[in-house]
C-alpha cells in the first residue's frame, strides 16, 4: 500500500477495508488523494481530507481529538453524517469549495457540535482548500484547523468579570452594590444564563434573595440549600434542573439549561455572607 507512517489514524485507515466504500481499493486512489493524504497523515497539525461529492472524511493524529467521542467511528464516513448536526451550517462552504476550487478561511467560527453526549459551543480556526488533480478538477477539500473554544470563551468571561467589577465600582453602600451587581448578567448571558443572589441576615443569619436576573419565578421558590453551600464553604453543583425546574432559563439554546453552581461568597471585601447561584450554560459542560 501506498501508505506508511501516520501513527494511529495511518494505522486505522490501513486497516480498514475500503472496497465496499465510495472510496474503493486504497490502491486505485486517485494521486491527488494519495499526495494530500499523505502530506495531512504526517502533519502535526490537525488536518481532514474530505474527498468527493460524499466528502469522505480522513484525518490524522493531531485531528483525531475535535470528533471527540465519534472518533475512531468517524473515519472514512461522509460528512453529512459525522457532522449531521452542523452540516445545514457548512455545506455550502464544502460545497462552493469544490464548485469554484477557491479556498475559505474561518477564524473562530461557532459551531454548536455534538462530541461528547451533549450539544456544545465550540469555536474554531480552519480553512477549506481544494485538492485539485493532473485535470485542474477539484476533487476534494484539504481542511487545516484549529479549536479556539478556550481563547475565545476566556476572553469572553474576562469582559464579563471586568462588566461585574465595574458595576460593583459604582456602589459606595455594600448594600445597595449586593442588591445590583448582577446587572451586566441581564445582558451577557452566554456563560451564565441565569443567577440568583442570597446574602445573609446580620441579625437572623437566614439568608435571603436580593437579586435575580434571567429565571423564571420558579427559581425564587426553589429550595437550593443556600445554608448547607456556605457551610461546606466549597462550591456546590446541582443537577437535573431540567427535570426539577423545566424553563427555568430561556437560553436559545438546543438544549435547556440542566445544571447551576453555588458559590458561597462568605466574609467578602464588605463584611457579608452571601451565595451565588449561577446557571451553567448547557453549551459548556
């Protein structure tokens, strides 16, 4: 076989038998499939080959992580059915690509993919070449990429943080900070959809909800052991608010807001015993 070398995803592509497949016999592989596969297989870049109208996919070590659990299943399938969740989104890029044999680049471009059980917002960096044979005829797409999903979404939570100092800053009165500073949230809502502020009694102790941004009524009456959060003095996950609290945050999501965390804020710059709650986005698990 014309194919050596390529760690793993060498391995597996030499492994698999193809003749049943649009690809046929690896040994009657078109040279320009042959060369770019090749060229990916022994990058240490991620990389995918999408060859043909089916846009068959092949890919090397360094790529094998983006697919997450669809790997190794992914090798070798269409496109459409690897990345049936976003494919309404990016064929026609594939699809312009091989029309017009002109490449396309897309910096950190959201693709809500489905990889490891759930639905999650991912961001990426790739570019879409042709792979063009001895005829000038694309037959098939070099893909070069790279995740940002971290670069992006770490710029995106240090604006809000700024957002939440800043309005903190605005308050002289503890009281009056603590009963506002969840504002910035009613707006910025991709990292926590919804949230719930409880600060302490100084006389009683009990804690008691001052501010809450984005939820449904729902939430108010909620029972979330704000007491037994602050007394662990560790944050606190709670689960399956999709069953407990159905609607309780309008994400615009493609799948309802399931989880929250609490965070005890006790002995904070003011003096006061509070607790946050805070939404964890469904996209970010």
């Amino acid at each position: 076989m014309f194919l050596t070398g390529g760690g793993q995803a060498g391995e597996l592509i030499r492994k698999t038998d193809w003749k049943d497949t649009p690809l046929g016999d690896p040994e009657t592989w078109p040279d320009a499939l042959k060369t770019a596969l090749n060229i990916g297989l022994n990058s240490g870049f991620p990389i995918a080959i999408y060859w043909g109208r089916e846009f068959t996919i092949l890919y090397n070590d360094a790529y094998s992580s983006i697919p997450g659990d669809k790997h190794p299943w992914a090798m070798g399938k269409a496109g459409s059915i690897v990345w049936q969740e976003i494919w309404h989104l990016i064929a026609h890029q594939f699809n312009d690509v091989l029309k017009h044999g002109e490449s396309v680049r897309m910096p950190d471009s959201m693709l809500p993919m489905k990889r490891f059980g759930y639905v999650e917002e991912c961001y990426f960096d790739y570019t879409l070449s042709p792979i063009i044979d001895s005829t000038g005829k694309t037959r098939g797409i070099f893909n070069a990429v790279i995740e940002t999903t971290y670069k992006v979404l770490n710029e995106r939570r240090n604006k809000l943080l700024h957002a939440l100092s800043a309005q903190a800053g605005k308050f002289t009165r503890s009281k009056k900070a603590l009963g506002e500073i969840l504002t910035p949230l009613t707006t910025e809502r991709d990292d926590i959809p919804f949230a719930l502020l409880y600060v302490a009694d100084p006389l009683t102790g009990k804690y008691k909800l001052t501010q809450a941004v984005n939820c449904s009524a729902l939430a108010f009456d909620y029972d979330w052991k704000v007491e037994q959060a602050v007394g662990t003095g560790k944050p606190q996950l709670v689960k399956d608010l999709d069953k407990q609290l159905p609607g309780i945050s309008d994400t615009g999501w493609a799948e309802p807001c399931c989880e929250a965390v609490l965070l005890p804020l006790t002995r904070n710059v003011s003096g006061v015993d509070a607790c946050l709650v805070a939404g964890v986005h469904p996209g970010k698990r």
